[in-house]
C-alpha cells in the first residue's frame, strides 16, 4: 500500500520542475468561458463511441490520483475537499478502478450493496469486459489502456455523484479541512461501521463511529500537499488542425492531398506520406520510420485484397496503444469486404481505433465521387475522402455511426445537460421556442398538469425528431401520445433493433437518433455529446413526475416492468440532416 501511495502521491523531479500546472494544458479563456458556461467538464474527441466500443473520454492529469483530483475541480469543490474524497479511496482501493475484495466489493470506493447498479453503468458504458477477476488486482489499472481506464474512471465518479448518493455532497462542502472532510466523507458516503479507530474531527460523530479513520487522513493530507493549486478546472481538446496527424495512404491520398491540406490548416508536408499502388506491408515501413503524431490516419489496404489479423495487430505495435489509428474502409470493384469487416471488428473491440468509412459513403453516388474505374476519387471525392478523415477525427463520424451537426444542437439545445429530479417544468428556451412553432403548425405537443405543452415524453421526442430531420413526418396523421407513436414507427417500416419485441437490445448497436419505447414511455438515444450528460435525452408527463427535456436515467434494456423497444429510421442519414425546422430563441434556422 505504501509504495503504492508513493506511486501515485510522492512529488516527482517532473513535479518540482513543472513551471506549468503539469496536469494538463488549459485551453485559451475564451475557451474556458465557453465550456464553463455550457456545462461542459470534459471533451471526447472522436464524439459518440457508445455505438463504436469502448469510451474515449480523456481526463486531465498523467496518473489516477491526478484525475480524479481535476475531476472534482470541474464539479466545483475546494481542494481540501477533494483531498478528503481520495484519502478515502486510497484507504478503500489504494485508488484501483476496478479493485476487488472478496468478490463483493469493487472499484474505487468500493461500493458493497450499491455495486449491481455501478454495474449496470459499466455494461451500459461498453466496459463489461473489465469487471472480471482478471482485473481486481492492484496493478490491475497497467492491463486497462488509457482511454478505457478514464472511461471506468468516468463512469464511477459519475455514479458517485449521482442522485443515490449526494448526501455527502453538501455535508462535505462544510469544511476545507483535508482531514476533516475525509471523516465527513467516511462517515455521510462511506458510512462508517466497525473497527476501533475513532471519529475525531467531524463533530457530530467524534468518538462515535469507527473505521480506518487515521489513514484516511494521513492519505488526505499527503494528496493536499502534493495537489493543493495545481489542478486544472477545464479538460478539453480543440478541434485537431492538423498538428498531431500524420496520414499513409496510397493512391486515393495522393489525388486527396490537397484536399486534406484544405481541411486541416496546419497539416504540412512532411506529415503526409503517400505514393500510388503502395501496399500494406509497406506502409506498416513507412510508419517505423516517420515520426509519428498522436494521431494516425493509416488509408491504405486498396492494394490489398484479403488482410488478416496479423496486418492489424502489427499496425497496433507499431503505432502503440497511446496514439488514436484512423482505419478509413476500402472501396473498389469487389473484394474488399473482408478488410472492412476486419477493420470495423478491429474498432469495435480497441478504443483508441476509429473507423472512417469511405466504402459506405462513396457508394451512395458513385459518379460524383469516384472516377471510371470505381476506385479512384474525383475532385468531389477527394473532398469527401478529406472530410471522412476530419469527421472522424474530430468526432462526427466513429465506426461507420454518424451524428449530424443539427441533431447535436438540437439536443442541446432542448434539453437541460444534467438530469433534475422531478417536478422540474422549466423549458431551455430554444425548447421553448420549438413549443410554440409546434402549437402554430398544429403538431403534437403532448403536455401535462405540470409545466403545459412540451413537458411530455412523446412531445419532446415528436418535436426533435421532427426538427433534426430525423424524420419531418415523425408522429402526424395523427399525432398522439407514446402508444401512437410506437404505431407509427411500425407502420412506416421503422427498424427494430432489438431481435425481438421481447428480448433485451444488444446496445453496442444503438446510435444517435435511435428512439426508444417502453410501456407509457418513450425517450431517444443521443450518444455521447461532450458537456451532455448521458447517452439518453427524455423528458416526463405529469403532475410530481414532470420533467422538462434534460439528460435522462432511464435504462437502455428494461423500464416501467417491460422491455425497453428501439426503434431507427432506416432512411436517415444523421451525418447530412436538413436543418429546415431547427428553432433557437431568434427563429428558425434557414435553409
């Protein structure tokens, strides 16, 4: 335990000579303001991977400790009080994600009784496959790769800030005191029982409730003197300019470079790598010997027509598990369906690989992207095959899912970004707006005793699908409430998800757009959107139950006793939505 601590806590030469806070680098103010404003704690760069494998989300800071210290800095607590928070999870976990004890407590505070449902979050985050004995041991956090570990991270820091357990929230906001706020986090989170180490700073409790009180603040106080001022309040990444990419690619590059240069302002000459005819196994050369960026956009496998798993994994040794790879799917002739099914696999199960597919997006106007010979792209597709890159990198498109731009705003638009317990009737007012045009046009609303038009399940899901493009004619002829709308989608040939009505969906195939019915209820899923939340976005009907649009908490398999049907328009495209009918408080937005 104690080299353990001194791992994670001791102050390093790196530290000392660290003019710089050494967690990460802040962004520019205006940047700060922004995502301060709109609720935005931290930044997924390559956007919604809950469709396309394991989570990519980045948190500030180099060690465990560091991250979850910066991570309370965004939620607003003071240093002593963050410094009580992981003195408590070095005394439970030695700060372990995924550690163990006795197979019935786990992760970092190691919840006992509220463990099934911590779970639950894990499966729903994609991270199943970490809650396995392999992964209890203290050096358990070396095996996970870095993206996945601050997804776990995420999703546990999250649970303990959810609505079951935030009576320790203003309990511990009564002191700055390290040691002091360890006990209130031992006695109001942890809930202090047996031992024979007494309680002797939180007043109510001193000399009463027991546990391994005295550790938990000599942790607090080292984590203080070692982190006190140096946490960063914003983690984010900007949009990539083309600084940290190197791209290899073949022919298709080569007629796309200027194109890519386009894209990406900052990119230059020696970070792109490509010749015609080039196969596989020489660019795997090729990247051995460049100086690779943080990012790797490999388009190459059109001169190769059957790939293995070998050729994958030696890309992924090369390259190394703390760089993201940018896999773009082949097109030509015939033949190449089993690289793309092997790159969509390999992306599925690595978090930090990101698909691009340019097969699916050329085929849907061949004559305008590629030239005669079905493989090489015209002036159109070079401009597509750059946008593909961008798209992926930046985060609109990951795996083959896309989200388009208007579906986002829309969604951040009408919803609140944080969940509130019910009543809760107060519209943003864009949603408000988007009411009001709703009732103008005579389209369903929805609405209750409780906060009017709008405040409503199927009204919420009626109007943004409706206004994103999803589908304009979502729920008419007539509108009515969830039993109608799950009608509707049947009878416009809606796909469903599940393999079944009554069996349980496999959400690894769930994308944005996707709108979800339980009985009496019905919600949609908006994957992950950077300063949103949850995957999901509902809103409630009601009298004590009403809520206006805002991140919900429902879950993706079962609800109100029955099995949770998704539903998907197989005629959209999110990635090119009209945005005809989105409203914002000054109107609509013009075509």
């Amino acid at each position: 335990m104690l080299n353990y601590l001194k791992k994670l806590l001791c102050v390093s030469l790196a530290t000392i000579l660290c003019v710089q806070p050494c967690f990460a680098t802040l962004p520019e103010e205006g940047i700060i303001d922004y995502f301060d404003n709109n609720g935005i704690y931290y930044y997924n760069p390559v956007g919604d991977r809950d469709n396309c494998g394991s989570s990519a989300t980045r948190l500030a800071g180099n060690t465990v400790a560091e991250k979850i210290w910066n991570y309370f800095v965004d939620k607003g607590f003071t240093d002593g009080q963050i410094a009580g928070i992981i003195g408590n999870g070095m005394a439970e976990s030695g700060l372990t994600p995924t550690r163990s004890v006795d197979g019935s407590y786990w992760g970092i505070f190691q919840w006992g009784p509220r463990r099934p449902q911590l779970w639950q979050k894990m499966e729903e985050a994609r991270l199943g496959k970490y809650l396995g004995p392999e992964y209890w041991g203290a050096g358990a956090e070396e095996m996970i790769p870095e993206a996945d570990l601050d997804a776990i991270l995420t999703v546990e820091l999250d649970f303990l800030m959810g609505p079951d357990d935030i009576s320790w929230i203003d309990a511990i906001k009564e002191t700055n005191d390290p040691e002091t706020a360890a006990e209130i986090f031992l006695v109001t989170f942890e809930r202090a029982v047996g031992g024979n180490d007494p309680i002797t700073l939180y007043p109510p409790y001193m000399g009463l409730l027991y546990q391994g009180t005295t550790a938990r603040r000599k942790f607090a106080r080292e984590a203080y003197d070692e982190y006190s001022g140096k946490g960063v309040s914003v983690s984010v990444s900007k949009e990539n300019s083309g600084k940290d990419i190197t791209i290899i690619g073949d022919s298709i590059t080569v007629g796309s470079t200027s194109a890519i240069k386009e894209v990406f302002s900052d990119i230059t000459d020696d970070q792109i790598d490509a010749r015609v005819s080039r196969p596989w196994a020489e660019g795997l050369q090729i990247a051995k010997k460049m100086e690779l960026k943080d990012t790797v956009v490999f388009a190459l496998g059109t001169n190769n027509v059957s790939l293995t798993s070998s050729d994958i994994d030696e890309l992924i040794s090369i390259v190394g598990s703390n760089r993201t790879i940018v896999l773009l799917t082949n097109h030509g002739p015939a033949g190449y369906e089993i690289n793309n099914a092997l790159f969509e696999e390999y992306a599925k199960q690595n978090s930090n690989i990101i698909l691009a597919d340019w097969n699916t997006e050329v085929s849907k106007d061949p004559s305008k992207y590629l030239a005669s010979d079905d493989v090489h792209p015209t002036a159109e597709g070079a401009k597509l095959f750059a946008q593909l890159i961008s798209d992926a990198i930046n985060g609109n498109l990951h795996n083959g899912c896309s989200v388009s731009g208007e579906f986002i705003e829309l969604v951040l638009a009408y919803a609140w970004p944080t969940y509130h317990n019910a009543p809760f009737t107060e519209k943003m007012p864009a949603y408000a707006a988007a009411v009001d045009q709703s009732i103008a046009e005579g389209r369903y609303t929805g609405g209750g005793p409780n906060g009017g038009p709008g405040i409503d399940c199927g009204g919420f899901v009626t109007i943004l699908v409706q206004n994103s493009g999803l589908a304009s004619d979502y729920n008419t002829n007539p509108g009515g409430p969830t039993s109608r709308q799950e009608q509707w989608v049947q009878e416009q040939n809606w796909t469903l998800i599940n393999a079944s009505p009554s069996t349980e969906v496999d959400t690894s195939l769930l994308q944005a757009g996707d709108v979800a019915f339980s009985d009496g209820h019905t919600f949609i899923y908006v994957g992950e959107i950077p300063g949103f939340d949850s995957v999901i976005a509902s809103a409630s009907i009601g009298g004590d139950t009403a809520r206006a649009p805002m991140a919900g908490t429902e879950g993706l398999l079962t609800g109100n006793g029955a099995i949770v049907r998704w539903y998907r328009n197989p005629k959209f495209n999110p990635k090119s939505t009209p945005g005809t009918r989105a409203t914002t408080p000054g109107g609509l937005i013009p075509n």
